[in-house]
C-alpha cells in the first residue's frame, strides 16, 4: 500500500499500523477502527510513549489509502463515534 509519500501496512498481531517514509519507519497502535456511512475510519495512536494524543483518518476505497478528515462536518462525525465507543 503506496503513494508518493509513503508506504503503509497493518501489523495484525500487534494491532499497529506501519508507515514507512524513505528510511524511516513509524508505528501507530489501531485504537479505533469503525465505519460510518460506509467509509472506514481508523483511529490511531503513535506508539511513541512521548504521545498519547489520537489521530483520526479515512482509508479510502482501496483500501491502500490513507486521508486526512479535511471536511469539518465528516471530522465532527467521526470525533462523536469515537466518544460514544
């Protein structure tokens, strides 16, 4: 799972999503994952002890996507799921 900036996985025995950009590679834990209205949404966390805030994104279709929530109405949707869980 690919674009230009990057390449992504999901480590399923360790609940983690990996991206890797160039040299580097950076692991998130997979707190949250859940669809609303069809769309799939994961909500991640790095598994850097240093950052304990959540990220939320899309996986697109392809599912070798991954997007930003960039329409404040689709991120207020997706903040609410999340509370609610």
């Amino acid at each position: 799972m690919s674009d230009e900036s990057g390449t992504f996985w999901i480590d399923k025995e360790k609940n983690e999503l990996v991206l890797k950009n160039n040299e580097e590679e950076e692991r998130f834990y997979i707190e949250q994952e859940f669809e609303i209205e069809g769309k799939k949404y994961l909500i991640l966390v790095s598994t850097d002890d240093d950052e304990e805030e959540a990220m939320a994104f899309k996986l697109l279709e392809d599912e070798e996507t991954l997007s930003v929530i960039e329409d404040d109405e689709e991120f207020e949707l997706v903040r609410e799921k999340y509370m609610s869980m």
